[in-house]
C-alpha cells in the first residue's frame, strides 16, 4: 500500500516544529512548506522538506500534488496589519483550498484560533464549556481572519464536498508557562496536538467541523465534546504547572472577563508577542 502523504503549510512556525517529530510514522510521508528555513530531512526520516509562500498559487499547486491530506498551520500567527492579514491568512488560506481542491485532496485541517471567538464571555460555556461551534466574535484583525478561514473551510465542504476539519487552538507551546496564568486556560501541549491532528486525519467522512484544540486543563472553559467526538483523547493538563505560575498575577478586568484575554485590548493592526 502506498504512503499516505500529508503536507504541513507553516511547517517551520511554533506548532509545525513540534508536530514535525510527533506526527512521523511508518507509512506515513510529511511534506513540510514554508518560507523559512528547515532542517533537512534526518537519515530516515520521511519528509520532504519544500519552500514556498501559502500565497504562492503555483508553489501551492506542487505542494498539494500526491497529497492525501493538508495541515494548513502557515500564516501570521499574531495580530499584523490588516494588509498583511489579508494576503497571508485570509487570501494565504483560499489559495491553500483551491490547491487542494484542485489536486483532489479529499482532507483539509485549518488551524483557527481561540481569537476568532475572542470577545465571547469566558462565563457563556457554563459546566461543559464554550461550543466549537460558537459563531464568531473576533478580537482582533488576526481573529478576523481567523473566522474568515473558518467559513472558507465551510465554503469548500459544502461546495466541492472536501472533509474540512478547523481547529480553534487555544495555544500550543512545549508547556503553559510563555502565557502565565492565561495558558492554565489554553493550553494544548504539544503531545495532545499530535493526538488531535492524528484524530482529524483519521475520522471517516467528518465533512464540516469545527472543535476546540485545547487539553483537558482543569481550568479549562472550552468544550471538548466536539473533538472526542472525532477520536480526540486528551491525555495532559496545564495544572501540572500551576505552582510554576503562582507568583504570576491572574489575569484582571477584560483580559479575565473574555475568551481573548489581552488581545481585546491589544491595538488593532500592531504586531504585538502576547
């Protein structure tokens, strides 16, 4: 039986790193895209390392040949211009579908973001948490694309019929400690990712879904009833680190009271490392 191949846009960002060593395995071959330097492919490691923009129509074209699956993590990552916004993530993204559509690619993975619902109350979730499928409140131009990306992902299932799985992350770094307490919340550590990408590629016929890329943190507001659903087992829990983060204020006022936290009040179009 043939490999199964599956390309990894923004494979050289925060999140492609630490799912390039977790989502290797026999019978499967990693095509990791980006811009950015990557290291070469290790002795028998199965990947095929590939440079290129997610802008790029005809660098998009060649990534998505033989491919069974597309992992689209490329774009920026924080608040930017809207401009640069545009072209990256909401133009980047329509150029990634269309790729896929094109080379008949039957599944596509679409990182969204906990900022695409970012001025939703932390509260509206109640005991079970925020549905996935929460309609978007963004919190900023970065959130704005982030919904756009959504509802590209639903344009192109409901279309074209293409398995379009999105995964609003709430943050996904080696532990919760870069975010302070906010990441006790969000964090999705790196061995769950693996966990849930490994289950979005598995899933027969999902068709359209959006669910939540988080662990099963005890302090947690989000559902995760969506993505158990696919075959989602969360195994960690940001709580593991909460004496690391003891001396670290909580967050207070909007940063407390919403889903975005600090980008409900970030400037708007300003790159910013929050």
């Amino acid at each position: 039986m043939a490999d199964q191949r599956v390309l990894i846009t923004g494979s050289a960002g925060v999140v492609g790193t630490l799912m390039r060593p977790r989502l290797r395995r026999e019978g499967r071959v990693l095509r990791l895209l980006d811009l950015a330097p990557q290291p070469a492919a290790e002795p028998g490691e199965a990947v095929e390392v590939r440079t290129g923009s997610v802008t790029d129509a005809e660098a998009m074209a060649s990534a998505c040949e033989g491919v069974d699956a597309v992992i689209h993590l490329g774009g920026h990552s924080r608040e930017n211009s809207w401009e640069a916004t545009l072209d990256v993530n909401i133009d980047g993204t329509h150029t990634v579908l269309e790729a896929a559509r094109a080379a008949g690619v039957s599944r596509v993975i679409l990182a969204s973001s906990n900022h695409s619902v970012g001025f939703r109350r932390t509260d509206e979730g109640g005991a079970t948490g925020l549905p996935a499928d929460s309609p978007p409140r963004p919190d900023t131009y970065y959130g704005v694309s982030k919904a756009a990306i959504e509802a590209l992902g639903s344009l192109y299932h409901s279309r074209f019929g293409m398995d379009v799985i999105v995964i609003r992350i709430g943050s996904c770094f080696e532990t919760p400690l870069p975010l302070g307490p906010r990441g006790l919340t969000t964090w999705l550590s790196p061995d769950d990712g693996a966990r849930l990408f490994e289950a979005c590629l598995a899933a027969p016929s999902p068709g359209y879904r959006l669910i939540w890329g988080v662990s099963d943190n005890t302090r947690r507001i989000y559902s995760l009833t969506e993505a158990e659903a696919l075959g989602y087992k969360s195994l960690d829990n940001a709580e593991t680190y909460a004496e690391q983060l003891a001396d670290r204020p909580a967050p207070t006022g909007i940063a407390a009271e919403y889903v975005g936290g600090p980008f409900c009040t970030a400037p708007l179009g300003e790159f910013n490392p929050l």
